[in-house]
C-alpha cells in the first residue's frame, strides 16, 4: 500500500508567536504613550481645576478673592451665559470676564453693547488677540510676553499706587491709542494693566496676568490690595465664566466654513501641511542614481506564479486574472504568427492571423482571446486551459 506524499508548500502565513514578536514593540509604546498622556491629563487637571472660579479653594481657584471682597460688603455673583452677564451690567456692578478668549466675535459685540451705556466697571482677565480687540478697542496685544513677574506701577492711577508692586508680569503686555487710558505696571516700556475711561461714567479695566487673583498668590506683594480696588469699586460684582457650552449669538447672515473655524485651527493646519510636505520630501530624496542589487535568495518562478495566484483569489479578481492570461497569451502568439508585438492585443491584426494559421472561424477565438472576464472559479480555469491549448496548438502546426 502507497501513501501520497503531502506537497510542501511554497509559502506559509506567519504564525501568532512571529506576529507578536513583530509587533509587541509598536504596542508597548503606544501603550506607554497611553499611560504617559493620562498621567499628564491627571496631573495637569488636578492643578488647574477651577482655574479662575470663585467659588474654588484650589491653588488656581479665586475663592479668597471672593471671601475678601465679602469682607468689605462687595457681594460676588457667578454667571455663565452671555445673556445672564449682558443682563447683570450697570452703573453699581463690575463685571469681570474670565475668559475673554472663548467669546466668539459676535459674542463680544453683544457684550460690548451692553457694558459700554451702563456706566459700570468692565475688567477683562488676560485677553490676547482673540478678543482684546473686540472688547477694548484701541488696544492690542503684543505678541511677546513679558517675563518679570512682580512689577511696580509707575503711573497716577490711585489703585495702583496705593497697591504698589504686584504680580501682574506673567502674562501679556499691551499697547493702546488712547490718550486718556491709564498705562500701569509697564515691562519694557509695555503696560501690563490698562484703565481705559468711558464717557458714561464707567470704564474697562485690562488685566494682562490672572496671577493677582489667584489663591496661592493673593497673600504676596500688593495682589491683594490690587484686586480689592480694581474688583471691589462697586457694590456687585458679576464674576462671568465662560465656556464651549454656552450657545453663541444667533446669526442671521449665512456664513462659510472656514470662516467658522477659529483662526488657531487654519494656522495649525497649515503648519501640519508644511510638514508633511517636508515629510514627503526627506522621503522621497534619492542619494544618487539607483544601483541594480543581486537579490540575496533566488526565488522559484512557481513560488511567484503561486504567490500572485493566492493574492488575486484572495482579492476575488478573476477579471484581472483573466486579463492577465489572456494577455501573456497573446503576447505568445503575435510572434509565432508573424505578428508584430505592438500588434498583439489588436483583434483586427491577432485574429485574421491566427485564423489562417488554424483556419476555422474567428468568433471562437475572439471570445477565447478578448472575451468577457470569467464569472466564477470553474471558468477561470476553464479559460486558462483553453488558451493553454491554443498555444500548443499554434506551435504544432
């Protein structure tokens, strides 16, 4: 009794111990990314949480800034809409924006209109490009920071001076048009803190650094003293926090897409285009001309031929499989049949010759040589056999 030989195979899938050796590395620093971006997430949310609030006793939180004003008969109010801040001004309140940087353009219009009559107190924490504009106009930011922290005021305003040096140097400097403003706490020849009067009797206070009205910070230099003179003026005081959540002004005009985007996410996109582009070329540059290599193995034709079968049933592409056979056919016959090459995949030329070489009808080997593509498995093989046929034919005659 014989046993058939089981074939060898020409090609084998990789198994599951050489897929993980290939790629536990990729996974334990995505891994390690993972970690490394929660910790940071933890860390940095625990630090900031209630940044600028209030009613928070965080190192960043403003609640001792509330308690003192308390102290002096100032009652503190928080608010989160725009509607609600709107409402809130008058002639006998501050309010003070947290966050000007989140308002939308038609959101600072709408606060603009409703602060500038009312004859209060505006003060705008750190406002940068964004909005300093929109909110204060005749102001702008100066794009570098300024580096002293601590900062005396050399200007008249009383506020100030009795308040003397505070920390109001860690955050951005201003520059301003206004010939009545008051220009304090300069750092290199840049204010950190305006007041810019209104001819309605109140006026908009910009504060170039948070660090005064922080919890950690009240207790150093003049903050206190500052914050209690620039926020305690009038007898309320509407502490307005912004957020992503609160709907914007409705607008009646149709606007397009980018002009919806905030103008930090087209310059990051343009940043992240001009990399790839440098990407794309440092990848593309080529040391010289191309140099033919021996390959180190030699490779059987029938593991090639097996290899490219196996990849087109696994695309289902009996059509370009088809193709392809008929193709390297014809491609076989145009010089056994004196046809020129160039000629090969042209009906008019292959087919009167290959007809006088075999006689017989044309049709038939029009649909063997440009047929439709096969429809199924059976008839690919059908079709390869078929036309492996007619070339051992056309050799024997």
């Amino acid at each position: 009794m014989t046993t058939e030989a089981t074939p060898t195979p020409t090609s084998t899938s990789p198994t599951a111990r050489q897929v993980w050796t290939r790629t536990r590395g990729i996974l334990l620093a995505l891994v390690l990314l993972l970690v490394a971006a929660l910790a940071l997430a933890v860390l940095r949310s625990s630090d900031h949480h209630g940044r600028l609030d209030p009613r928070s006793a965080d190192p960043y939180g403003s609640h001792a800034v509330a308690a003192l004003l308390a102290g002096h008969g100032v009652s503190t109010r928080v608010v989160t809409t725009l509607d609600q801040a709107r409402r809130a001004a008058g002639p006998d309140t501050t309010l003070l924006v947290a966050a000007p940087d989140l308002l939308t353009n038609a959101q600072q219009s709408r606060l603009r209109e409703a602060t500038g009559p009312s004859g209060g107190r505006t003060v705008l924490v750190a406002p940068d490009s964004p909005s300093v504009g929109g909110l204060a106009p005749g102001v702008t930011a100066e794009p570098a920071p300024a580096f002293d922290t601590t900062l005396a005021p050399a200007c008249t305003l009383p506020a100030a001076r009795r308040a003397g040096t505070a920390d109001t140097g860690d955050g951005i400097r201003y520059s301003t048009t206004a010939r009545d403003a008051d220009a304090c706490y300069p750092s290199d020849g840049l204010p950190t803190v305006l007041r810019l009067p209104q001819t309605t009797g109140g006026d908009t206070v910009v504060l170039g650094s948070p660090g005064i009205l922080y919890n950690d910070r009240l207790d150093q230099q003049g903050n206190a003293s500052l914050a209690l003179q620039l926020l305690g003026s009038r007898p309320h005081l509407v502490w307005y926090l912004p957020s992503l959540s609160d709907v914007p002004a409705p607008d009646t005009g149709k606007r397009g897409f980018f002009e919806l985007l905030p103008s930090g996410w087209l310059w990051g996109t343009l940043q992240l285009f001009v990399a790839a582009a440098l990407a794309a070329l440092w990848r593309a540059r080529r040391f010289g001309p191309l140099v033919p290599e021996r390959l180190p193995v030699a490779i059987r034709a029938s593991e090639t031929v097996e290899g490219r079968a196996r990849l087109y049933r696994k695309a289902n592409a009996r059509d370009r499989a088809g193709t392809a056979l008929r193709s390297t056919t014809r491609t076989r016959l145009a010089p056994l049949l004196g046809v020129p090459v160039a000629q090969a995949h042209s009906p008019e030329a292959l087919l009167p010759a290959l007809s006088a070489h075999l006689g017989g009808d044309t049709q038939p080997l029009h649909d063997l040589l440009f047929g439709p593509p096969p429809g199924d498995d059976a008839a690919l093989v059908s079709l390869a056999d078929r036309l492996d046929a007619l070339e051992r034919e056309v050799r024997r005659s």
